[in-house]
C-alpha cells in the first residue's frame, strides 16, 4: 500500500529532518511543504557536498519527484529564486513541471522582514524571541489580519500594487513614529520585488487539486514539515515559538486536503535535544558536556549560524509530541554524536510543584519552573558512524533506543548515525 506519510520534528526543530526527509523522498512521488518559511533550514549532504534549503522541499534532489509549497507556506520570493539558481547550479532541474506553488501562499515583503528585524531589537533581553528574522511572524500577522500579499496576486500587478498600497498603510505609522525607521512606498516594494515575481509567476499552481490528482493516481505523498512540535504557535512554549502550527495535523490545512489522506507521522527526534533562540529547555546543560555535544554535533542553526542550545534527550517533551501530532514512528537522528559519553542521562518525568509529572505544564512559561527527573543509562564508546544494523550496534546504544521505545510506547523505525544518506540503519 501507498502510505503517505508527515515528517515533523518531534521538539525544537534542527532534528535532522532534512536528510530523513531526502531518504523517504526516494520512495514517495510527491513531497509537500505545508507551513513555515525561510527561517527553516534542511542541510542535506548529497555526495559529499553540503546542500543547504530554506523553502524548496528537500525532495527535490530526487530528480523524477514534484515538490509542491502548499498555501500554509510564507514563501520569500528572493529566497525562493536564490535557491532556485543554486539547484541549477548543482544542475538539479527547477522547472515548473517539478516544482509549484499554490496560488494562495503568502508571500514575505521586505517589510515583513524589516518589522521582525526592528521589533527584536527593541526587545531587550529576556524579551527577545531570538526569531530568525527572516519575517515569518510579520508575514502570517498578515495572513491574520486579512492584508497578506499572496503568490498567486504576482498574476495581477495593478490589483498587487493597491495591496501593498494597504498592508504599508499601518506599518509606516510603525516604522515612522514607533520605530524611528524610514517608512516604505508601495512603489519602492514593488519595484524590489517584481523581478522575483515574474520568475515566481510559472510556478503557480493549484496545490490542493495537484494533491487529490498525485492521489487519485495511486501515487505516495511525503508531508515535510518544517521547524519542531514545540515551537507551535499553539502548543509550543509560547511565546518563544514561532507563527505557524508545526503539528502534524496542519498538513490539511496548509496543504488543502483532507485528514483521511494522512497514513503515517514520522517524528524525527535527535539522540539529544537542541533548541536554537530563547525560552525554558529544561534538559539544558551549561556545562563541559553540552560544549562537547555542542562540538561534535556541529551544532549550529543552519539559517541563522547561531549555536545551538544543547542537552540530554526530554522523554516528557517527546510524550506530549507523540500525543500532539499522532507518531507512528520516530526517526532517530545523530546517534553517533552520543558515542564517547560514559554515561547518557535521559529525562523521564519533571518534578513540578512537589509532584511527580509526565506530560509539560502547560500554562505559559511552566516549563520553566519544572526540574528534570533523569534515568542514567550507560553510554557506549565504539564508533558507531559504519554500522549498517541495529543488531551490530553496542549493547549501550540497543538499550537506549530501546528504552525511549518503552517508555514512548512508538517504535524507532529509523536511526541515522551519520549525515550520509549510507549512515541509516532501518529497524
Ligand atoms: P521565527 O520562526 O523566525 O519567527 O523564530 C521564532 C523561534 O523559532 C525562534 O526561537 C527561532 O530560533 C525558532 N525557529 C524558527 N525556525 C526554526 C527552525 O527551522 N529550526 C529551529 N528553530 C527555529
């Protein structure tokens, strides 16, 4: 059977959707983004050389695959055509037969981007959301209000140019009078932003029909979200998260299909948790051992080249992920990165209020007033980055993939223990 399945990050993004998403592509016809923008950041290593996609799906490697950008998508027409000359450059075909977009995406200004930009600067320390300041919540503020520039408004320049007239109405009273920045002139966006949209104009498409098409044909869909479970506008450790909703069930609503075309959710978690920006990680370690993790993760945001905040593997955030978006199965990612450690703390319940719990707070910053409960296990020293089975793996690394199964009652059904697409082990 055709399964289609959804590909999210089971916490703060950076999971290493990326390269799971490119293997799974091999065996899927059609490979869909339904939310978030450039501010998401797939690094894939295809023969050695690091390829880095901010919004095309990462199926587009496979070269008889369509990628499709659903209307849940903020799309930055700059970025969009920069990474459309860089696939050409790695000769990747990027016509419109393989790529499209729907009519109804969003589109990021240049003053989205200039609004995410001042607004964190004006915050000051603890305030600051530590976005990625490639204005994706400026641009679904947009959406919202009802004032949002969309892909499919780049077939009518004149009616284009009256909403850009209209979204900068209330942004240059910001710009002007709260901001003590210069204000921007419809005309000025536009004249920016028109070469992108006429490159962008053959790739519109009707997404939602492309899908129940790909469908109808007997043909297998990869849903490949973007950034992590927690960081959900809804669900997340709001407010540090960001404007979309990362959950597996917004693939219907930033795709345009229905609920029942969804066989399987994939949560790809890492062998330790990572969290880029600010907001409560209860798992962090400040200490030698999340410099070294830190190091020999390469630990670095692949959009914005911030380090990441490391720590030990969160089994009460991965709880609510599995009750969130439905996983069926996880991905483990960068196990081989945990190799050298003497012992491997796994936290399986915080202390919160005096009590035991096993699901997050949830009132807002909760998160941050709860204390770890960790379980030791001990750790395994052999490189593991050739091991082809689960069966060769060490004894250590067998027991802790086993234990994140019973205490998460999923299966782990892929482990990656290297970037290559030859260092997956499928279990
Ligand atoms: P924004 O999405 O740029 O508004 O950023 C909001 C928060 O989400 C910040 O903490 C970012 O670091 C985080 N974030 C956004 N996209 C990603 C991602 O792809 N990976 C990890 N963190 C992300």
């Amino acid at each position: 059977m055709n399964k289609n399945q959804v590909i999210v990050g089971s916490l703060w993004g950076d999971e290493g959707k990326g390269k799971i998403v490119d293997l799974l592509s091999s065996q899927a016809d059609v490979i869909v983004r339904y939310q978030g923008g450039a501010n998401a950041g797939h690094t894939l290593v295809v023969q050695g050389k690091k390829i880095i996609l901010h919004l095309v799906p990462s199926g587009i490697l496979h070269k008889e695959k369509i990628c499709l950008i659903g209307n849940g998508v903020v799309l930055d027409p700059e970025t969009f055509c920069e990474e459309l000359e860089g696939l050409k450059k790695a000769n990747i075909p990027v016509g419109p037969d393989r790529l499209k977009i729907s009519y109804k995406t969003h589109l990021i200004m240049p003053y989205h981007k200039l609004l995410d930009k001042l607004r964190e600067e004006k915050k000051s320390g603890k305030e600051k959301i530590g976005t990625t300041g490639r204005g994706i919540g400026p641009a679904y503020e947009d959406k919202v209000a009802r004032v949002g520039i969309r892909a499919g408004d780049c077939l009518d320049f004149d009616h284009l140019k009256k909403k850009l007239e209209n979204a900068l109405k209330e942004k240059n009273v910001l710009f002007k009078n709260y901001f003590d920045s210069e204000p921007m002139s419809a005309e000025e966006v536009f004249e920016k932003i028109a070469p992108y949209l006429e490159t962008i104009k053959p790739y519109l498409a009707d997404i939602s029909s492309e899908i129940e098409n790909a469908i109808r044909g007997g043909k297998k869909i990869l849903f490949e979200g973007a950034q992590g479970t927690h960081l959900d506008i809804d669900h997340g450790t709001y407010p540090f998260v960001t404007s979309s909703n990362t959950v597996a069930s917004n693939v219907c609503a930033g795709a345009g299909c229905g609920i029942k075309v969804i066989d399987e959710i994939i949560g790809v978690v890492k062998s330790y948790t990572t969290r880029v920006g600010s907001g409560p990680f209860p798992t962090e370690l400040t200490d030698e051992i999340g410099d070294h993790i830190q190091q020999k993760g390469s630990e670095f945001g692949a959009t914005t080249g911030r380090k990441r905040r490391c720590g030990w593997l969160d089994l009460v955030l991965l709880r609510e992920s599995v009750r969130l978006n439905s996983i069926t199965k996880f991905a483990l990612t960068k196990l081989d990165v945990l190799s050298g450690l003497q012992e491997l703390k796994v936290c399986t319940a915080y202390r919160y209020n005096s009590e035991t719990i096993y699901y997050p707070p949830q009132h807002e910053n909760g998160l941050s007033l709860v204390e770890p409960i960790y379980e030791t296990l001990p750790g395994w020293t052999a490189d593991i980055s050739k091991v082809k089975t689960f069966s060769d793996l060490p004894k250590e690394a067998k027991d802790y993939i086993n234990f994140i199964e019973d205490q998460l009652n999923v299966p782990v059904g892929i482990i990656s223990v290297g970037p290559e697409r030859s260092q997956t082990i499928f279990k």
